[in-house]
C-alpha cells in the first residue's frame, strides 16, 4: 500500500490572518517515494485509489485567545477544512489534527495550509520530539 509520513523539522511561525503553507522538509517514513524533497511541501501520488490523509500540528503558547484552522488541499484546491478555537491560551501547547478520504489518481499532490488568527507575535507551528506537525497519506 502506497504511503508517506513527512514533517517540518523545526518551528514554522505563521502570519496572523493568512492561509499559510506547511513546509514538511522531512520524513519519518515514504514507502513509495511520494514525498518529494525539491517540493517538500507536497505529497504526490503515483497509483489511482481512495487515500486516507491525516495532518497533525502542535502550536507554540500564546498569550491571546484565538483560532487556528487547517486546510487539506487537493491539487491546489481545498479538499477539507477545520476550525477550532483556544480559549485558555498560554496553559499548554494547543494541538490540533484533522482527517479525510479522497480519490486520487497518479499525478494528484496534496498540501496543507494553516491559519491563526488574533494570534499575538510569537504564533507558530512547534516541532519537538512526537508533536512535530506532520502529513500523513495511505491508501491506493
């Protein structure tokens, strides 16, 4: 089965207000080659089939409530999206992780973007140990 798990391997700080590309330069694993090191930011399928895509992130503390998304893209095109808001900011590292299914067919590359908002100046994606912000695809 064709997959690949990829992450950033240090902290991304993410502008407030702008859908954001996630940069994933490295992997823990890429059965199939499907991870590109020249676009690190994308997964590109070779084989056609329903595919299970999952991305994790964990936020650095803030000091002000406010909401964060993440955006699954397909081929450039938003495939899935979620919102979820902190309301206790600075009490722990906010994490936040979403899924979808969808069927890709060979060339097909999936992104993912992320948002905060009303977020103060230190906002960013963290990357220590197993909260890296990591993509995740399987299927085929």
């Amino acid at each position: 089965m064709p997959g690949s798990r990829i992450y950033h391997s240090s902290q991304q700080l993410i502008p407030d207000g702008t859908w954001t590309e996630v940069a994933l330069d490295s992997e823990f694993s890429d059965l199939d080659g499907l991870h590109n090191t020249t676009n690190n930011e994308r997964i590109t399928v070779g084989a056609a089939g329903f595919f299970f895509i999952a991305f994790h992130a964990a936020w650095t503390f803030e000091t002000v409530a406010q909401v964060r998304g993440i955006r699954i893209n397909k081929n450039g095109t938003a495939l899935a999206e979620d919102y979820t808001y902190n309301a206790y900011p600075a009490a722990y590292h906010w994490t936040h992780s979403m899924c979808c299914m969808d069927l890709l067919v060979p060339g097909d590359f999936i992104t993912v973007q992320v948002l905060q908002e009303d977020a103060d100046l230190t906002g960013g994606l963290r990357s220590v140990g197993y909260n890296t912000p990591h993509l995740t695809i399987a299927g085929g």
